[in-house]
C-alpha cells in the first residue's frame, strides 16, 4: 500500500518523477543513470551515501506523505479476527484427557504379603483342579461385564447388529452357541495335552472343528513347563469376587496365569484383547488371596490362538504390567461394587 500511495504521489506531478532520476548520486558525474532497488553504487576513493545528494527541502513534502502514511501494526488479536473473518471462527477442541491417575479407594496389593510358601513337594506332579462353587459372589466375568467402558459397549453393539443384520437372530444365536462350544473343546483338548500327550493327539485327531487352534499354540506349548493348575476356581478372601483360571504354569522360566483365548481375527498387541489383562490381573490376585494355593504369581499370559491354524500369538506381562492392570480391576470393582 505504501508504494502504490507513492506512485500516486508522483503521478500528480508531471515530470518530477523524471527530474528526480536526473539528480547526481556523488559528487562526480556519471554519463548513464540507472534506477536499482536493491543495489549501491560506490566510488573507487570514498563510499558516499547517495542520498546526501537529493535536495531534500525540495521533496520535503513527497517525503512527508510518504513516511506519514498510518498504517495498523498486526497483533495476535488481528490476526485472529482476519482468520475468522475469512475463515470463519475456530472449532472448539476439548484438551486431550490425561491418562488415567485415579487411586483405588480400597486398594489391596496384588502379592498377598501374609501367605506363608511352603517347601515345594515333588511327591505330586498332577496340576491343581479346584471346582468353581455357586456364592453369592460375583464373578470376575459378569464384574467386567457390567463395567464396560461407553466407548467398548458401543463397538460391541454395533458388531452385534451387523452380524444379525447378515446372519439374522436365529443365525447370530447359533454363531455364538458354535463359538462357546468351540471354546469349550478347545480348553478341553489342552488339559488333555498337559494331562496326557497320548489323550490330546486323539481328540486332535477326532474333531476337526478345534484342530486349527491347537495346531496354533503348538509353538506356545514347547515353552510351558510344570503346569501347577487346571480350570480352577480362585477365590479373593478380602476383595469377595472368584473366577475360573484356565492354566497356571510356567512360560519361559516364569510362573504365569494363563489366559487361552480363541479369535477368527489376529490379535497382535495386547491392546487388542480388551480387558482381558485385567481379567488375567484379576485372576492373579484372587489366587494369591486363596487359602488353597501354597503358591503365588507375579506374571500373566494370554494366548490368543487362531482357526486357521496360524502362529497364536502370546502376550506376556512382566510384574510391572500386572501391577499396572491390577490398580485397574480395583477401580472396576470399585464401580461394581457402587452400583450394586
């Protein structure tokens, strides 16, 4: 805007603009005049400001204009009113939510430093089976079944309907009948395998609907060793909540819950297996604060393993993971627990 006043400026004068190129630069003449806007021009003896030249009483009033001329310094606070004058205003955007800080009211540690381990008795190898009783204690399935995040009930939901919508509610119910089933098998064909490697390769053999899972942990089994339970009820004495582990036993050198899980999608991350780590969490705890078990655990497996036979994939979670998920089931209980 300042170079269009000053070219206004001139053009009200005829002929000052052409006067104003003919004024010597220095004291000695140059035969050619040339205009140049980002170049100087210099002596060979002395530098000399060119513009000491000019006859500045002369264009007093030119310069005056010029340099008068107001113009509005930008702020932050014009910068935003010229965006949402052209744009329009700003979305309004909640601040990202901070991760979870919050402490369980009645917090109970996930090792019970009370139990007493006793000497290890190698006189019986066979795992632990303890049979799950009907109390009035809620289970750790229906607790994170009541206590499931808007976000994970809407997901579900939404699977649900597709699946009515392609299979219909008699199909839908059937696919989830074959798939409890199926899970069932598949939970009994493994105890076979820790039991006896003759019984699991037969019922491997007979039934064709869970031969692709178990041919999907195999790698996992090399690695698990000294199995100490087997579809066992835990119950927590202090917390008042019980469960059905499906495996205690070692995986790589530690002693884990462990967790089998079947998918007809991959499951790379532990993410992708929901609350099952609390789940497992849960399990871990209630066992340590069972008077029946004269052992405790520190760590969790989940194995989730595929009808296509392919590789399961193991999740394991070290002490800290474990503490981590356990502060999170207590938060979950704490919920329950209010509602009901």
């Amino acid at each position: 805007l300042v170079q269009m006043k000053f070219l206004q400026l001139l053009s009200r004068k005829p002929g000052k603009l052409e006067m104003l190129f003919q004024i010597p630069f220095c004291q000695k003449q140059f035969p050619y005049v040339c205009l140049a806007t980002s170049s100087c021009l210099y002596s060979k003896k002395k530098k000399m400001n060119s513009y000491e030249q000019v006859d500045q009483e002369k264009y007093k009033n030119l310069v005056y204009s010029v340099t008068s001329y107001k113009t509005s310094a930008q702020t932050p606070e014009t910068i935003f009113e010229e965006d949402n004058l052209l744009y329009g205003p700003p979305d309004k955007q909640r601040p990202p939510v901070k991760a979870e800080t919050k402490a369980p009211k009645n917090w109970v540690p996930l090792i019970n430093p009370n139990k007493r381990i006793p000497v290890p008795n190698s006189d019986s190898n066979l795992p632990m089976k303890i049979a799950l009783q009907k109390t009035k204690m809620p289970s750790v399935t229906r607790i994170l079944q009541q206590t499931i995040s808007p976000q994970q009930a809407f997901y579900l939901e939404r699977w649900k309907q597709k699946m009515i919508l392609e299979l219909g509610k008699d199909g839908f119910a059937e696919y989830t009948k074959t798939l409890f089933l199926q899970g069932e098998l598949f939970h009994a064909a493994l105890e076979s395998t820790f039991l006896s490697e003759e019984m699991a390769t037969k019922e491997q053999r007979e039934d064709v609907a869970i031969s692709g899972y178990l041919s999907s942990v195999q790698h996992v089994l090399k690695d698990i060793s000294e199995v100490r339970a087997l579809e066992s009820a835990v119950q927590h004495e202090t917390l008042q909540y019980l469960g059905l582990v499906d495996c205690v036993a070692k995986y790589r050198g530690q002693l884990c819950v462990i967790d089998w899980k079947t998918s007809e999608k991959p499951k790379p991350s532990l993410k992708n297996t929901f609350d099952n780590p609390l789940q497992v969490a849960a399990y871990i705890g209630a066992l340590n604060h069972d008077a029946n078990y004269d052992f405790q655990v520190s760590c969790g497996l989940i194995v989730v393993a595929y009808k296509n036979g392919s590789p399961a994939h193991p999740h394991f979670m070290d002490p800290d993971l474990c503490s981590q998920y356990w502060n999170k089931w207590l938060l979950r209980l704490e919920e329950y627990m209010d509602r009901n």
